[in-house]
C-alpha cells in the first residue's frame, strides 16, 4: 500500500523540486520511505511513497528497476496471486516484495499480465528503452489512480490533488454537484477540471490508447451455498498475505462477523459515537469467536473535527461521514498493525441495499429523477447532467435490476472504496476487502434475485453461511454499521448537507 506520482514532460515543465513537494503532499500514503527517480533527462519523473507491508527490507523501495535494467515501475496495492505468478512465469526475483513479480512479469509478457493479476492495484511502468510507459487500475478500483493529459505532458498519481497540484488545475464545479447528490463525482472525473480518473479494470499508455482488460461476466457454475463458501474462504486465506500484524475491523453485523471468523486474526477493532455504536454487539460477536476487541469511541466534536482535518489533507471533499470514523478507529491501532481486513463490498455482491433492490426487481425503470429521489443523497439537481447522461448509457439494453446491479459495482462500491482507501492510508494502514474479488463477483454476477434476496432478508448466502459458523446472535441484529448519525430528530438530508458544508468550508471552496 502506497502513493505514487508518475510524469512524462516534453517541456520540462515540472523541476524536480516542485515533483518532490507534489509527492510529499501525499506522503501519509507511504510514510516509511520516499523515493524518487529521474530518467531520459528529466522527460520522465517517477516517484513513490511506501507503507511496507511485503518484504519490508530496503531492496524492495520504489521506483524500482527490472533486472534487465529496460523498465521501471512505480506501484500502489497488493497482488494476492503474486508468488503462484513467481511459478507459472518461471520468473527469477531479488527480493520477495509483489512489486518486483509485477515488474519482471511485465518485462516478460507486457501489457499480457494484468489480467492475470488478482489484487488491488494501481501502477505505472516505463519502457526506459522505447519511452513507452503504461498505466493500469484493478477490475474493482479499490486502489485510486488519477491523470492528466495533454500533448506536452501526462501526470498519473495516486491523489487527484496532488495531479491537480502540478497542473494548477481549477475545482471542477459540476463534479461538486455531483458529490452534493451520489456522493462522489461520475466515473471517469474528479473535483479538478482536466484532472480524471482512470476507470476500473483499464489500461492507458503513452500512445493515447485506453482498453478494458478486465469486466464482469456471469458464471456458468450452477450456483451452491458450498461452493460460495470455499471462494469467499479463499478470498480471505489471500488476503492475510503479509509480513506484518493483521487485524479486522468489526460491526454488529453480518459481513464483518462472517470475515473475522474464517480469518486468522486475533485482534478486532470497532468504532463509534457515543450513544451511538455497536460496542455490545461487537463484543458478543468477538466473545463467540474468541477475540479480543478494542472499542474506539468518539464524541461528535471530535468527529466533526476530523472531517476538518481530513478534508485539508486529501485537498477534496471526504466521502461520507463514517470516514472520519475509519481513520479514527485506523489511527488508534498499534504502530504493527499495519493491514486490517473489512467487509467492504457484502452488500454489493449479494443485494444488501435491500429495499432499492426489491424496487429494481419489481418495476421498470422510471427515470433518472425517480431513481435519484430512491438513491440519492440530495435534491436532484438539473447541474448533473453528465451524470444523467452516464446513467443512460450505463442502463442501455439492460433490465432495471440489471442496471441496478451495475451501478452499485461501477458507482456505489468504487466510491465506497475510494473513501475506505483513503480513510486507512491516512493513518497509514491498508484495508483489504476480501468480498471485492474477482471469483467471487463472477460467481454471484447476474445470479436470480432469489439467490440473494427474499421478502425478508437480503445477502441469503451469508446468512446460511453464518448460522453453520455458530453465530446465530448476529441474524436477528439490525446493523447501523459505522455509524456517524448525531441526531435522529433531522431529516433525511439534514446531517448530509451539514458534513457537506464542514468538508467546503475546511477547503475554502465556494461552491
């Protein structure tokens, strides 16, 4: 887990000195190194910032050079597969960090090796020899990667502040509009004009082609509560790949209930207001599995602080409101503890939101501003309408719950996701989500509603899977998760707008 920033100029518009204080903006990505590497004269500029989980020695730091010495690689995530690649390659590496299979596996099969790759990642490599450079994201964008494009220069970086930081980019009104009504801009943008976001499961390079080398496909397996197990264990058992201590974040509920169970953690965290948390079920469920929990809870000031604090350090509005919660609970964790696994993504794989899901599979669609007004998290707004004309073509030739399903993976989870990644790496810890995986998403992809969903439950396969675990107490909770609800006495928008205004305000954006 780290941050990068990565430059080809062909007017040497950005000095060193001006890149090395882009990169330590972002410093909190990877606190326990910096480094920087200029190649071609200054035409290209790599530099990372590391929090070291794998091999944590000195030789795995980036930028990092092939054995061969032709391609440099800077690189944000984990690749759970990385030692079968090792393997199946027949690759011969230094030093025992995932970066370095990623590189030489590059060097030895090119642009062929991202679909191979199970894992959350984001990373740039150049071909010093050729000047080509590629750019690519993970299926399910749960690592950020943010650029620049002109015909003079390109900019990748791991923060959309720091790429807006060196281009001078100006706030991009229609993205804060969008975020005042989904929460985050529409895919493909940021809160910076020119300044986009490289979408999930694709791959850019420096010859301006952009191509898809990952989507979502429905399984042919018949569909079984055994076999849906087995993946999601294996899912877990692959990300506890780590060279330091793992720990779990955990609820009252079922998703993190269900992850803390089939890991090998011992130690749980949870986090809430007070008088507003899940302390008691969390620590029933802890007892019942035999862990230990740590409770971190937070005066309502103090939340409202953090948001503040926040907000200025990623240089953009937060999310949601519980991520000042996860960098709370993320910051009070033993200096070790450096990986935590979460259950980011349950809902998503197996219809937990599941009111609009019921809606989707009853009735037809019935415009943007119906579904807005059973989604949304503000008034609709007629300043959105790139995002109006995302969700159509995001619906075309698709049933309502079809389309449903795709903006919760395309729109909901990667916005989740960007708010968990950067909620963790703020307090320099890398969250896993072992439910986001590839497998797993193929294997429940287009499944039957019933699979998932009845007139009373959602997330069916969990369920069972739980009551076999022995953990029945967790079936009959009704889950707030990470709650950052103050009031029950405002209305559905009220404490929404409120977060908004701290996050503009701390920012000084007019907006």
């Amino acid at each position: 887990m780290c941050g990068f920033i990565f430059i080809e100029q062909s007017e040497g518009q950005v000095g060193l000195p001006q890149f090395e204080r882009a990169l330590s903006r972002q410093a909190w990505r990877g606190p326990d190194h910096s480094g920087v590497m200029v190649e071609s004269g200054g035409r290209f500029l790599l530099g990372h910032n590391r929090l070291s989980i794998i091999d944590p020695e000195s030789r795995s730091h980036q930028p990092m050079r092939s054995a061969c010495g032709r391609y440099v690689i800077v690189f944000n995530g984990e690749i759970y597969n990385h030692k079968e690649l090792r393997q199946t390659l027949e690759l011969s590496c230094q030093t025992l960090s995932d970066t370095e299979t990623l590189l030489e596996a590059y060097a030895k099969i090119g642009d062929a090796v991202f679909p191979l790759l199970d894992g959350m990642f984001a990373v740039a490599i150049l071909d010093v020899k050729t000047g080509r450079w590629v750019a690519a994201r993970d299926p399910f964008g749960i690592k950020p990667l943010y650029f620049y494009r002109s015909s003079t220069m390109a900019v990748f970086a791991s923060e959309a502040a720091s790429v807006g930081q060196i281009v001078g980019a100006s706030i991009d009104h229609e993205s804060v509009e969008e975020w005042r009504l989904i929460r985050r801009p529409a895919p493909g943008h940021s809160f910076f004009q020119r300044v986009h976001e490289l979408l999930p499961g694709h791959c850019t390079d420096a010859n301006g082609r952009t191509w898809q080398f990952w989507q979502r496909s429905a399984s042919n397996e018949p569909y079984t509560d055994e076999a849906f197990a087995q993946y999601l264990r294996e899912s877990v058992r692959a990300h506890e790949l780590s060279d330091c201590q793992n720990v779990a974040l955990l609820s009252g509920g079922l998703d993190s209930a269900v992850i803390t169970a089939i890991s090998s953690v011992e130690k749980t965290y949870t986090v809430g207001l007070s008088g507003n948390n899940e302390f008691a079920a969390a620590k029933a469920t802890a007892v019942e599995l035999s862990k230990s929990v740590v409770q971190v809870e937070l005066a309502a000031e103090q939340l409202q602080r953090t948001w503040s604090r926040l907000a200025r350090l990623r240089g953009e509005p937060l999310s949601v409101p519980n991520e000042g919660l996860i960098f709370e609970v993320c910051n009070a964790m033993d200096s070790g503890e450096k990986v935590v696994l979460t259950g980011e993504g349950a809902d998503e794989l197996l219809f937990g939101y599941d009111k609009i899901f019921r809606w989707a599979a009853k009735y037809e669609w019935s415009g943007f501003d119906d579904f807005m007004a059973r989604y949304g998290y503000g008034e609709s707004s007629v300043l959105v309408a790139r995002l109006r004309d995302y969700v159509e073509r995001l619906r075309k030739n698709k049933s309502n719950l079809e389309f449903l399903e795709d903006w919760f993976y395309d729109v909901h989870l990667t916005g989740l996701l960007r708010r968990m990644d950067f909620a963790s790496m703020a307090a320099s810890r890398e969250a896993r989500v072992p439910f986001v995986n590839k497998r797993l998403v193929t294997y429940m992809y287009r499944r039957a509603v019933d699979t998932k969903l009845d007139d009373r439950d959602s997330k069916l396969p969990l369920r069972r899977m739980v009551a076999k675990l022995g953990l029945s107490s967790v079936l009959d909770r009704k889950k707030i998760g990470f709650s950052a609800t103050m009031s029950g006495q405002t209305g559905r928008f009220d404490e929404y707008r409120a977060f908004q205004q701290t996050n503009l305000a701390a920012l000084g954006w007019e907006c």
